[in-house]
C-alpha cells in the first residue's frame, strides 16, 4: 500500500517585496540579487502561518475532491510556528474545520515537506491513516534581520499543501530517502529563540546564523545523493525523470544540481524568482505551479528533493496519478491586506534598529 498525491494547492499572500524596495533600506541592488540568487521578488505575509496554511490547505482538498471531515491526519512543516503550543498543524485544521483528525508540527527546516512526504506516505502504507492534508507553510520574514542583506534578501512566505490517499494503482511515492548531518547544524541556525534563552538577560533580537557558501556546497552534494538513494530505492532511473521539483532556494544551486544529475533545464522546476525561498513551502508551491505549466503528465515519474537547517536534506520519487487538473476550487481566500510589503517588514525593521548600539 502507498499514498498518491490526488489534490494539491498553494497560497501565496499579495504583498510582493522586490528587489528594489529591499535595496531601499539595505547596501545591496537589483543587480546583485538576481545574479547571485536568481531572486527577483518575494512575497511578505500579513496574516498568520495557520491562515496561510489552511488557504492552501482548502484549496488541495477542493482540487481532491475530497471532504474536510474525511481526512485523517493534518501534518504541517514548518519552521516559523505561531505559538509553542499547540501545534500551528492543530490551528489550520480548526480553520479548515477538520473535526479529531491527529495534527502535529514537523520541523527539518526546508526540508519538511520532503519529510512529511515521506512520513504521511508511511501512515498511509502502514493502514494507520487513510487520506491525510500535507502541508508547508511559513512566515520567515518574522525571523529574519532586516538590517544583514547576507540573508534578508533570500527568503519570503507562502505556503503549499498536498492530499494524499491510498493508492488503488501502481501510482504514488516510491520512494524516499531522508538524511540529518547534524555535525554541521551550526551552520544554518536562529540560536537565540527557545529554552536556552537566558532569562536573567535582556532579550537580544532574533539572528540567523548562516554560512552561504558552506549551505551552498552542501546543498548541492548532499540533495544529489539523496535522490540516488532515492532512485535506487524506487527501482527507477533519473535518467527517466519527467519532472524533478527541488527545494528552491537559489537559482544556481537548482542549476548546479540538474547538470550533476544530467538533467535538462525543461526537467527541472523552478520558481525562486517570484518568491524566493519560502523554506519548507517551496517544494508544494513548485509542484503547484509544475502542475498549472503542464510540466507534469498522468503516470509522470517525478522526483522531489530539498535541503535545511539541521542540516537535513532528503528526496522522494513518485509515480504520478492519472489526474493532473483539479476536480473542483475552493471558495477560501486570505483576509484583505491593505497595506505594501514596505509597510508590512517596517515594525520588524524598527524593532531591530532599536537594538543597533
Ligand atoms: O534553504 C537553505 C537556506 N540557505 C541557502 O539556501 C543559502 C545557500 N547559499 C547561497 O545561496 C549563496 O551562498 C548566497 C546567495 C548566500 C551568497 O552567494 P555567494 O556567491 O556564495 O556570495 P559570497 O557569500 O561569496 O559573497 C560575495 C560578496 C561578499 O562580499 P565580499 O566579502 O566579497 O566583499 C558579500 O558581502 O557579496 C556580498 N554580499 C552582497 N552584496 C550585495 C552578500 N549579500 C549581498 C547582497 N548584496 N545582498
């Protein structure tokens, strides 16, 4: 028994940041971003990760044809929860009024969704959960230092979801192949949020610490062996791929990956342009978009891949359905926003200024 991929959904909130407006208050240009990155744009959300999570969410379960109270399980991945407790899983699903279905957080970095992936495709195959709503979601422009242009211009928000049933074919994961090489977790860290924070000391705003060119290497290395386990594991051959749909977090890394792997740029997804790396979500919204560009037939063989914080990285092969147009839409949508994406990071902004000695 394996779970296949029947609905599929994103939301991406409409307040777009580019390039432009960031080198407005920070030492860096238009130029720069798009060549070292391929980021052009990104959006910043003005609503909350559960809200975001259950749009996309919604829009999955119309497009399955599936009901909210039919579904099993709601796991989320993300690494930007909106409180400790509960889960931000549990809080979508309220939204969403999915009535006692189990609900939890996942956290590997931008390589949740992979995960979830692969641990809603095992609850399904091992009978526990029949039909569960796959979701990644974040608001990384909460963390992130809008005065270090080494990171405030790679990251947006957005959120992607999928739904997965039981597979009645030969269709579905393959597949999975999922790693932490935890000796280099230093190098992609907010090290300051949590239980180790010093109470007898005055709160110190949130920084990520972050090695680029360190993540860079890694990235590319480590999501390329991944989907060789991934491959090997599923009996198929890359070669074959229709569609490979990698976490996207820089133009050249997705570049670097499909010459390693032999593939053409037609086989490789990508969208980082419009929304930059929006973490654990990149890989649902991707595949959205994959699906809406036609890039993905019925019975395409497609692989996912991703890399994180931890740092994880992980792949998944699948065999698509026979579906790749939705069943129905959903009726969902974000509350107005009314104000620009300037607006929207100016007290996060400030909030760290008052912090500059
Ligand atoms: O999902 C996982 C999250 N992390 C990642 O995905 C990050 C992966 N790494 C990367 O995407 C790239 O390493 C970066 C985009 C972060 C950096 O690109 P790079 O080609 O590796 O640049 P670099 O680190 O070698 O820096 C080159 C220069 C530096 O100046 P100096 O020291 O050579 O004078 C930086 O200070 O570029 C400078 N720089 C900038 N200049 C203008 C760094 N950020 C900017 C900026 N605008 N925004």
């Amino acid at each position: 028994m394996r779970g296949v991929i029947t609905g599929w959904g994103k939301c991406l909130p409409p307040a777009v940041l580019s390039n432009t407006d960031i080198a407005g208050f920070l030492d860096t240009d238009d130029e720069w971003i798009r060549t070292r990155t391929g980021i052009s744009e990104r959006r910043i959300s003005h609503t909350g990760v559960s809200q975001l999570a259950a749009v996309a969410g919604s829009r999955a379960l119309a497009c399955a044809g599936v009901d909210a109270s039919d579904i099993d399980a709601v796991i989320l991945a993300t690494t930007s929860p909106e409180v400790l407790i509960p889960s931000t899983a549990s809080r979508a699903q309220k939204i969403l009024g999915i009535a006692s279905a189990s609900a939890f957080d996942l956290n590997a970095g931008c390589t949740g969704f992979v995960y979830g992936l692969a641990t809603a495709n095992g609850l399904i195959a091992s009978g526990v959960h029949k039909k569960i709503l796959l979701i990644g979601a974040e608001r990384l422009s909460f963390y992130l230092d809008w005065r270090d242009r080494n990171t405030a211009v790679l990251f947006g928000d957005g959120a992607g979801a999928v739904v997965l049933e039981v597979s009645d074919d030969d269709s579905g994961v393959l597949s999975a192949s999922m790693h932490c090489d935890a000796d280099a977790g230093g190098i992609l860290m907010i090290p300051d949020f949590g239980t180790v924070m010093d109470m007898s000391k005055q709160p110190e705003p949130l920084t990520l610490q972050f090695d680029g060119r360190e993540i860079f290497k890694r990235a590319v290395k480590g999501m390329a062996e991944c989907l060789r386990e991934a491959e090997e594991r599923a009996g198929v051959s890359l070669a074959d791929c229709d569609q490979l749909i990698p976490h996207q977090a820089n133009q050249r890394i997705i570049e670097s990956l499909g010459k390693l792997l032999h593939l053409s740029p037609d086989q490789v997804m990508s969208n980082v342009a419009r929304y930059g790396n929006t973490s654990s979500a990149t890989v649902p919204i991707a595949l959205c978009e994959a699906l809406e560009q036609g890039r993905i037939k019925p019975g395409a063989l497609v692989f996912m891949t991703a890399f994180g914080a931890g740092l994880t990285r992980a792949a998944a092969a699948l065999r698509w359905g026979s579906r790749v147009h939705p069943l129905g839409e959903s009726r969902m949508h974000l509350p107005d926003c009314n104000m620009s994406a300037l607006e929207l990071i100016g007290p996060m902004l400030r909030y760290q200024e008052s912090f500059t000695p």
